[in-house]
C-alpha cells in the first residue's frame, strides 16, 4: 500500500477532524517529507483537504470523491472480508463483477463507479448514470447452499439493505416499490438488478451478483424521460458521503445474507412497501390488469386481490407494478377475458 494511499485513509476515518502531520507519520512510518508529499499528491486529485499550521490536515466533510480507502474503513462484520474496487467510469458494475467471475474471481467482491456508460436495469432497460452524483454498486458473492436456495430472495433483501443504510445515516425515511425500487417522497431514488453467473463447467450457479445504483444527490437535469419519476436521497444537502453510504449498505446486505433463509427481513420489508393496501396497475406482456395489493407472501412475491376476490400470488421477473394512482383506470383480467 503506497503512502498516499494510507494517508488517504487516515483521513477518511477522521473526516471533518485536525490531524497532524508529525503523527501521521509516526503512524505510518514514514517522514514528516512522505506525508507532505502524499497530500499535496491528493490535493491536485482534488479532495478538499485544508492545511494549517500547529494543527496539521483536514479532510473537509464535503469532500465527496468515491475511493477504496473512503469506503473500506467503513465495513463491518462479514463485508470487510471483501475486495473494493472503485472506478472513475466503466460500462457496468453488473458486467465487471461477471467479467471477473469468469476470470476466475473466488472471494467477495464489491465494485463501485462513479459514473456508468452502459448501466442497465430489470427487463435489459438502461438505467442514467451520471458522474458525480450516485452510488452505482455491485456485490460479487458466492453463497453457501443454503443461501443460494434462497437466490430468488436477494433483490428483496437488497432493498430492505439500502432502506436500512440509508435511515441509519440520515432521517431520511425510504419507502419500497415492490420488487426492486426506492421511492423517497414519491420518486424513484435506488433500482436493483440480481444476476445469476453460471459455472460453465456443471452448468450450476457459482455466483450472484447484486447490482445497486443510487441517485445520491442532485447533479444536474435529468433526462426528460424520467424527469418526472426519478429523484435523489438528499438533494442538494447530503448529511453522509458516497463512501459510507456505499459501506453501509454492503454492511446491512451481508447481514442479512448471514441469516436470509430465515426470511426474518420481510418484515422489514413488508412495513417498508408503498403498495401494500393500495390499488395497483400491473402488466404482463402487453396486457394491463388492475388489483389490490394485499401482501407480501413469505417467499417475496406480492399478493393481489381482483375485485371478484380472486387472488394471485406475483412473481419477481413476470410483471412489472405500479400504484394506480400513477396510470389510468384498467379492468382486471377476469373482465378482460
């Protein structure tokens, strides 16, 4: 590990406070001269880090540049036995934690970017990722048999992971849109993907991967298409940095994933969920269908009710949904024939 690397470090984990450089690098073992240099090298990469004599360095709280040394310090539990790898820009997150599956990859990985070119969403759709303004994530991991009988319930648990991370940092009170998005205050701030990697060599799954991608803060205007649905955790005023939400969240997922085939994190869930009690429009295929949302059953799929009292169980992969209130009224398919 390089000087500047470890003094980046130290600083993240004393965010917002005076260290100096004499103690620097006593702790590092290095000379007063390493660690002057290391800083000024960081200076010039543009964190905001202040100087000031008999007191020493600060990196200042605002400083919001995703880095491997920002986001390390912070993990806990069974996610900091895991690998962070952070890109300034890549095609996806998703497809480098497949790339480096079939590389050969064995242990937990955790690959972050600051921007994406070719991120993409549920059903092949892209998903708008900007520099500076969102946390786009994913978790390569190799589940025991245990959990892996439980894959079908990894988006669910992701969800309730970023809920989690996001209230702990902040008061902010994040809600679910079954099966896979983030509202706060009625709009879209989080989308998840899961992705199964297959073993080429017996034709069974060896990894998941868990891909996140979090509108942070505001960073400019959104494309016009999602202009009206999508919205961001903090605005302009964020009260943690990219880098502890982006911990934190790895944080929240591997517990859960310690203990998944228990299924105690529906409940969370279930009190989280926009939908539950609402009417709703869902779709399959080209067909639209309306119903009640009436539950979340013990295996995540979401319990609906037509207004004839028939119920269906749906399924992660089959439909898409949203509150009716966001579209026009539409018949069942009891009425549709």
């Amino acid at each position: 590990m390089s000087v500047k690397t470890e003094v980046l470090s130290c600083l993240e984990q004393n965010r917002g406070k005076d260290i100096s450089g004499e103690s620097l690098a006593q702790q590092l073992g290095v000379s007063r001269a390493a660690v002057w240099k290391a800083i000024n090298s960081l200076k010039q990469q543009g964190y905001p880090i202040e100087s000031v004599t008999n007191r020493g360095y600060r990196l200042l709280e605002s400083s919001d540049i995703l880095s491997e040394e920002g986001i390390a310090p912070f993990l806990n539990g069974d996610a900091a036995s895991a690998k962070v790898v952070v890109f300034d820009e890549i095609d996806s997150t998703n497809m480098e934690a497949k790339r480096r599956a079939a590389n050969g990859d064995k242990n937990p990985i955790i690959i972050v970017a600051d921007q994406q070119s070719m991120g993409r969403g549920r059903f092949g759709r892209s998903f708008y990722s900007p520099q500076g303004c969102g946390i786009y994530m994913s978790m390569l991991i190799y589940p025991t048999q245990d959990q892996l009988s439980q894959a079908t319930m990894f988006t669910t648990a992701a969800a309730v992971a970023v809920c989690r991370a996001i209230s702990s940092l902040s008061e902010v009170d994040p809600k679910i849109k079954w099966v896979n998005d983030i509202y706060v205050d009625s709009k879209k701030v989080c989308g998840i993907l899961s992705e199964a990697v297959f073993d080429m060599e017996n034709g069974v799954i060896g990894s998941i991967v868990v891909g996140i991608g979090i509108n942070f803060k505001n960073g400019g205007e959104l494309p016009k298409e999602i202009a009206d649905i999508a919205g961001t955790v903090f605005g302009n005023d964020p009260t943690t940095s990219r880098n502890r939400l982006t911990a934190q969240v790895a944080n929240e997922f591997f517990e859960i994933l310690k203990n998944i085939q228990s299924h105690e994190f529906l409940k969370e869930y279930r009190e989280r969920s926009m939908l539950l009690g609402e009417e709703i429009v869902y779709s399959r295929g080209e067909e639209k269908y309306a119903a009640v949302a009436e539950d979340i059953d013990d295996d995540g799929a979401l319990v609906v009710r037509f207004e004839d009292g028939g119920i269906e169980a749906l399924r992660s992969g089959e439909v898409s949904v949203r509150p009716k209130a966001m579209a026009a009224s539409l018949p069942s398919p009891i009425e549709n024939g």
